[in-house]
C-alpha cells in the first residue's frame, strides 16, 4: 500500500481594500443604526474596494502574501484555483488573470463558483489534485467584491457584506494537512439567497444597477444554514472517527456571528476557539475563510500541528467542511 499523500497548507495571505464603512456611515445612507446591525449580526465594519479596484487586485495581494509565507515562487505553482462570484471578467477567469499577474503562466488555472461556499470548494478541488499526485504546489485564493451588486438602499442586504480576499498555498506532504472535506449543494433553495441575472438568463437594464443585486429571505437563511452547518460538522467528525472535543480550532464562514455561535455550541467548542473576524469585515463570501484562517495563523492563534475545522454556507445552496491539521 503506497503512503498517503497530504495537501498541506505552507503559507496562509489575505487583503482588505484600504476604505473602510462603519455602521454608522451606513446610518447615513439607509434607515439603520449601528445597534440594530451589531445585535442582530456581529458586524461593525465592512471594507469596500475602491473604484477601480477588481476581485483580481484584490486576490492579487492576498496572494503575494501567502505565496511569501510559504517560501514559493510564482513559476513553482502547479495549479490555480479561486473561488468567486464576482470575477471580473465573465472570461477569461479571475483565475487566470491572477496568474499572469503573478508569472505563472502555464500552469492551469480556473474560478470556482459556490458563492460563500467558494473557497472550500477550492480547497476541496486542490486537495483532489496534490492526492492524486497530479500538483505538488497549489494556490488557492477566494475573493470577492460583493459590495458592487448591493443595492444600497436594501438595509437586509446592504449592511452585511464586504469585499476582500485570502489565499493559501497547499504542498504535497507525506506527513499532514488536510484530512477530509465534505462538500453538498442544494439548487432546489434557489430563490432564498441569489442574484437573479446572468449572460443566459439576461439582464434586465430597466431594474435598479441593472439588476444586479442580492436577494435573500434572511430567517429562511439562517435556519437552513445553521442546520447544514450542523450536518457537515457531524459528518466531518464521523469520517475521521474524532470526538468533537479534539478539533482545536473552528474557522466559520464569517456571515453572522449568531450562526457562528450556534455551530460553537453544536460541537460544545468554547468562542475563544472559534476564530471571529466578522466584526472587522462582514460577510466577505468566498474571501471569508481564509481571511479568518490568515488572521488566525499571524496572530499566532493558530500552532503548526492542531486540528482545524472550516466550513461555508452559501447561496445555491451550497456548503461544506475542511478538517485538517495545520
């Protein structure tokens, strides 16, 4: 029987875009306080790009910095996944732009889209191909700029996202790293979180910014998340044969921290080891996790060798888990 072969994560980055709204600058645009939105989601702040600045720009820079953690050149990368769905262009892919900012060039890369679920689809597909010996070094980034199809007039919508990106770079390893991860997807939810345009579909200009904007039934939101994020934690568990107890870290999908706090109380885990970085950015989509999983690492939160749970939800429905061990 041949040694397994592990996707191990060498370096961890992330970016924020420099301009920064608070609550209370949302106050001053849409009929809102900063009580209501901290109360009812943890947010306090969110960052927004500038004008002219793209979910590439802002993968870009997550990249460079995880590329930099992990000691690895450009031309050293096997493979580029990112995880969006805002990419800039409809095509070429975010993926591949980023990869000929970074000189890359050649190796294969392609977006990934399961909204807030991206990067742990990412993950998941990086994983697959260091497994099956088919890349030895992965970059693998989720990025978003939410903020351009909020209709800012929405208070449901408007106060709970942000844009930003992280980005981690896997390597094949005999010894550790990512155990197991567990994806699903339900389409039949469709209406309850979406952006109800698109190339095939059409877009409608007669509706305000064209039409793109979030939708979402909030409270239907929040339950199927809650209990989707309670399925794939017992399912992680289960399929490593671990008790609860064992995981030293959970790092959410940074959404709302009401939903945080229940998938805490779910595995019976502390909040002082769930990693929280909602308050700092709102719900940042697929960029969300490996910014939590950055700021965790350079904080020194995070310890080479402890056991990491990730997980997502979002709109699709999708959502899914990462255990791994750091």
């Amino acid at each position: 029987m041949t040694d397994r072969i592990y996707a191990r994560i060498a370096g961890t980055g992330s970016y924020l875009p420099a301009q920064v709204l608070t609550n209370e600058d949302l106050a001053q645009r849409v009929e809102t306080s900063d009580e209501w939105i901290r109360t009812r989601t943890g947010i306090r702040q969110r960052h927004v790009a500038a004008e002219g600045e793209t979910t590439v720009d802002l993968a870009y820079q997550a990249s460079l910095r995880a590329l930099e953690a992990a000691g690895v050149q450009p031309e050293e990368i096997d493979l580029i996944v990112l995880g969006t769905t805002t990419p800039d262009l409809i095509f070429p892919s975010s993926a591949c732009l980023l990869q000929h900012r970074l000189g890359a060039n050649g190796c294969p890369a392609f977006d990934v889209n399961a909204a807030c679920s991206g990067f742990v689809y990412a993950l998941t597909v990086a994983d697959k191909f260091i497994q099956s010996g088919a890349a030895k070094t992965v970059l693998v980034v989720g990025a978003e700029t939410l903020t351009r199809m909020l209709d800012w007039s929405d208070r449901s919508t408007c106060v709970l996202f942000g844009d930003g990106a992280g980005a981690v770079v896997l390597k094949a390893d005999s010894e550790t790293g990512i155990l197991s991860t567990h994806l699903h997807a339900d389409g039949g939810k469709k209406e309850l979180l979406w952006n109800p345009v698109g190339v095939s579909a059409g877009f409608k200009p007669e509706e305000h910014n064209a039409g793109v904007r979030v939708l979402m039934t909030g409270n239907e939101v929040f339950k199927h998340a809650v209990k989707a994020l309670d399925s794939v934690v017992e399912e992680t568990l289960e399929a490593n044969g671990l008790d609860r107890h064992e995981i030293d870290w959970l790092i959410p999908h940074q959404a709302n921290l009401r939903i945080i706090e229940a998938t805490a109380k779910r595995l019976d885990m502390p909040m002082e080891r769930v990693i929280v970085t909602v308050d700092k950015h709102g719900n940042t989509s697929s960029g969300s996790v490996p910014l939590a999983l950055d700021e965790a690492v350079r904080s020194g939160k995070v310890q080479r060798g402890q056991l990491l749970l990730l997980e997502a939800f979002g709109g699709g429905f999708t959502w899914g888990s990462a255990l791994l061990r750091y």
